[in-house]
C-alpha cells in the first residue's frame, strides 16, 4: 500500500514538474516550435529554481543537446533530462546561512559589508571566477549605489529563493 501511494506521489510530482517545464520553456521558443536557443538552457534551468554551476550546466547541455550541435535544444529531449533533476533535487540552491558564513569570511573586520573593489577582487580572481557578464549582472543588483558597496545580508535576503 505505501509503495502505491508513493508512486502516485512521484506520478503527481511527474505531472507537476512537466508542467512548470513546458511553461518555462515556452517562454523562449520564440518560434513555437518545441525548440528553445541553447544559450537560453540556463536561464529556463535557474527559472525552474536549480542553480547549476557554469560546469554543471555545460554537462546538462552536453546530455540534451543533439548529436550534432544545431545551437537548438529539443523540447522531447530537454523534458525528462529536466525533470529527472527536479526529482533528484540537483543543482539546488544555497541555504541562506551558509551564504551568509561564505561573506562573513571575506570580511574579517565584520563591518557588514564589502566594497565594490573587494567584491570585484574576490569575484574574478578566486575559485570559478565570474565573467564580465556575471560580474556586471552581480553589481548592478548587490552594489548599493551611495555607499559603492554591498551589503550582504541584504543582498542575501533579496537572493535566497523561497522554497515554499
């Protein structure tokens, strides 16, 4: 009995991930014909709640992708490679204090908050670093323009993803 009404669970979360999928993905086909840009693969991936690395994201191409790259993806085969992350829970996104542990390390002074340069600094130079894309998208939605610097709690609280 409990595996039935498991299965049923799965089958409706099945259902439910489907549609939020096709949702998101007809946002991009801007043809409609079941085919999205695949530079536009992250966004629909980030809309959907998961929060792939660039790594991350270039291998789940690499899986939806056809075998000979068009530039396309295929909606038939974005679909159950997507919706197998979302029963995993793959790719999801960093718990609120965790984030907050990260920025209180780049602060040693405890001020709060970083400045524009230091936020660049250890952006671009440390671990996987952001491209001047990133960096620029980062900036103009953390730097509090009277102060040129970030905030990060507020930051943080403005970023976190509700999972309710």
């Amino acid at each position: 009995m409990a595996d039935d009404r498991e299965r049923e669970g799965t089958e409706i979360a099945v259902a439910e991930f489907h549609k939020k999928i096709k949702e998101a993905f007809e946002v991009f086909d801007h043809e409609s014909n079941n085919t999205v840009d695949v530079r536009e693969i992250g966004t629909i991936i980030r809309s959907l709640g998961c929060c792939p690395s660039e790594g991350e994201l270039h291998d789940l191409i690499a899986e939806v992708e056809e075998e000979e790259p068009t530039g396309y993806i295929r909606y038939e085969k974005f679909l159950p490679v997507m919706t197998q992350v979302l029963l995993e829970r793959r790719y999801r996104p960093i718990p609120e204090d965790i984030l907050l542990r990260a920025f209180e390390v780049l602060d040693p002074a405890k001020r709060g908050f970083l400045s524009k340069e230091e936020l660049i600094k250890y952006m671009t130079e440390e671990g996987e670093p952001f491209s001047q894309e990133e960096m620029e998208e980062m900036l103009s939605a953390a730097i509090d323009p009277e102060s040129n610097s970030i905030h990060y709690k507020d930051y943080i609280t403005m970023m976190v993803i509700d999972e309710n």
